[in-house]
C-alpha cells in the first residue's frame, strides 16, 4: 500500500510541475520512482501524450528494480503475501528521461546476489545489511570529496548511468 500511495504523490507532484523535475528514490521509493519511470514512458510513447510529458530525469539509490542486481528485478512475479510485497519488473532504460542508479556492492536490496541458490552469497549478503551496505549516507559520487571509491564502476545503458560503489 505505501508504494501505491507513495505513487500517486510523485504522480500528483510531475503533473502539477512545469519545471524540470528530478524524481528522487531511495530504497522502497526507488519502486515508486520506477512506477512513476514507466507510466511516464508509456505517457511519452502515446501519440497524444508525447507532448504533454515533462521534464523530469531520475536519479535511484538501493534500487530494488536495478536491472542487474536488484531483488525485485532478480524475483519478477514473485509475491510475499504477508508482507504485501509484489516483486516487480526492472527499472526500464528505454525512455526518453535520463536516470543515475547507485547501488553498493552486497547490499541485499540492490546487489541481490545473482545466484540465489548460493547459499554463502546469500549469507554474505544478509550480514553485509547489518554492516551498513545498505546505508548510502558515506558515500559520494564526487572524486573531489575523500569519502569517494576511486574504484566505483560507472556504466551507461540506454537512458542510465550507473554507478557501482564496492564495499
């Protein structure tokens, strides 16, 4: 429910805005902002929405939909019934709005490992969760400021840019 409700907020706030927008997620609101990612994208694919879609550019940390990591994208379809967690679909990267995704090596949300029968990455990366992989408060993608990895990985796909922080 709150990613629902989380949606129609960001949806709420791209339609009332004339200005350039910058739709931020983090963790659970990267799910909204790829909701929000795709609607716009059908929005903008429409012939008689073209021109009524927005600027707005994306930038996602601990994306659950990162394509190549995300737990949501690493589980399509699946469903936790208790949790109301739906696993949904990865963030596109074919649409007009350019995106920045962050993610930090092991962090169980957005480095799912890529063998999830591999029952030591699975457990590498459930401890990694207690030491902090998930908390993106120490890290920068700024080379000027000392907390910056020099061995982040950047990489571009379609209408992404994204950045691989190690641990």
């Amino acid at each position: 429910l709150s990613v629902l409700a989380g949606t129609r907020v960001i949806d709420a706030a791209i339609d009332a805005s004339t200005d350039p927008t910058v739709v931020f997620g983090y963790s659970q609101s990267s799910v909204i902002a790829t909701a929000a990612k795709r609607r716009l994208a059908e929005r903008a694919a429409d012939a008689f929405g073209a021109g009524s879609v927005p600027p707005v550019s994306f930038v996602m940390l601990a994306n659950l939909n990162r394509p190549n990591g995300g737990i949501n994208a690493r589980f399509t379809g699946a469903v936790i019934t208790n949790l109301g967690w739906t696993f949904s679909a990865a963030t596109p990267t074919d649409t007009p709005f350019t995106t920045v995704d962050v993610a930090r090596q092991y962090d169980l949300f957005a480095d799912f490992p890529r063998y999830p029968l591999n029952l030591i990455a699975d457990a590498n990366a459930v401890v990694a969760l207690f030491y902090g992989a998930h908390d993106y408060s120490h890290v920068t993608l700024n080379p000027a400021d000392p907390r910056y990895d020099p061995n982040t990985v950047v990489q571009q796909f379609g209408d992404t840019t994204y950045y691989f922080i190690p641990a």
